[in-house]
C-alpha cells in the first residue's frame, strides 16, 4: 500500500483539531525518529498519523467494537474503555482502511500500552505519542526520554517504562499489564547488556 498522508488526513477530518493536531505533531516526530534511525520515513510518517484514529470514539463503542471484532479485553480495559483506542484503531485500519502492512498495524494496535514484542516501528510511534512537543506540560518527568531515544530506543522505552509505571502507581492509578510485562522484559534485557 502507498502511505498518502493527504488521504488519510481528509479521512481524519472527523477527529477533534486537538487531537488531530497531537497526531500531526506525533507523525513530525515519527519521522525525525525514523530518519535518524535509518528506518522508512513513509510508514512512521503515516502510522504516527493515524495512531488516534479511534481515541474520540464512545467508550461504549470502542467496548462494543472490541467485542464485534473478537479482541481480547482485558479486565482492566472492560472499565477503562479508552485503554482500547489503540487495538480498535488497528482493526478498523486492517477491516475498513484496507491496511495490510503488519508493522503499522502492530504500531497502532500497542501505542498506548506498548508491548514487549514491539518492531522498530511501533517502538518509535509509541516514544512519539508519549514526548511530541504538544505533551511535554503533560508529562514533564518524560523530558530526559527525549534525549535518550536519538542514542538508544530501547534504553528510552526502559526509561519511559520505568518513570510512568512509578508515576502511575505513586498516584494510585493500575498499570496495563502490557505496559508492566513490557517493562518487566526491557528491564531483563537491558540489565543483561
Ligand atoms: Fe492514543
Ligand atoms: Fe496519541
């Protein structure tokens, strides 16, 4: 498939201008990661594009989605509904946008959790969505990540693991249990080295 980013954004049109302006910030980035990386600029382009592409729906229809396409909720993501934007967004790429491309669809599909099987790609859209300049108020224990994922990604997704499973629990919130095995395994791995 081509990666036209004029089309996918006119079928974007329907997202909220904030939300569709994090996306384009989260595609700039993706591309700076990509060609500082040596990857195809294109396909992080295009994925970092429409990684929110389900963020705005209903929780009850991202819920109701889930079901119809077959995806396996977790309890956590039965009363967190949100938390199933990103495996509903890839769906709906790989059902109604036609998108056959495994690595953009695996992007998509972990983008807020992250994973500890995670490609090249969905490694730099899932630091993206996380540092875009947009959220640097947000999060600003993220800042060091920022320098770290132009000298080794996988340290920074360690680093990004690391602080936000503090920063979750410090408030009490519950973690996705991708988001800790993914640490879990970053931390095994990179210990090792
Ligand atoms: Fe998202
Ligand atoms: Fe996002």
């Amino acid at each position: 498939m081509d990666f036209d980013l004029y089309s996918a954004r006119k079928r974007l049109s329907y997202l909220p201008r904030g939300l569709l302006a994090h996306c384009q910030r989260t595609s700039q980035l993706c591309v700076e990661l990509a060609h500082h990386w040596g990857w195809p600029e294109d396909r992080a382009a295009w994925a970092g594009l429409v990684h929110d592409l389900a963020r705005a729906y209903p929780e009850g229809e991202l819920l109701y989605l889930a079901r119809e396409y077959s995806l396996q909720i977790d309890p956590m993501e039965e009363t967190t509904p949100v938390l199933l934007h990103g495996p509903v967004g890839a769906e709906i790429l790989r059902r109604k946008w036609q998108v056959t491309d495994g690595a953009v669809l695996e992007a998509v599909r972990w983008h807020t959790s992250g994973n500890r099987d995670m490609g090249p790609l969905a490694k730099i859209v899932f630091l993206a969505d996380k540092i875009e300049p947009g959220k640097s108020g947000l999060y600003p224990h993220l800042a060091p990540i920022r320098d770290l994922v132009k000298k080794d990604v996988d340290r920074a997704l360690l680093e990004f693991f690391n602080s936000q499973i503090s920063f979750l629990q410090l408030k009490h919130f519950r973690v996705h249990p991708a988001m800790i095995a993914a640490g879990n395994y970053f931390r095994l791995r990179l210990a090792s080295q």
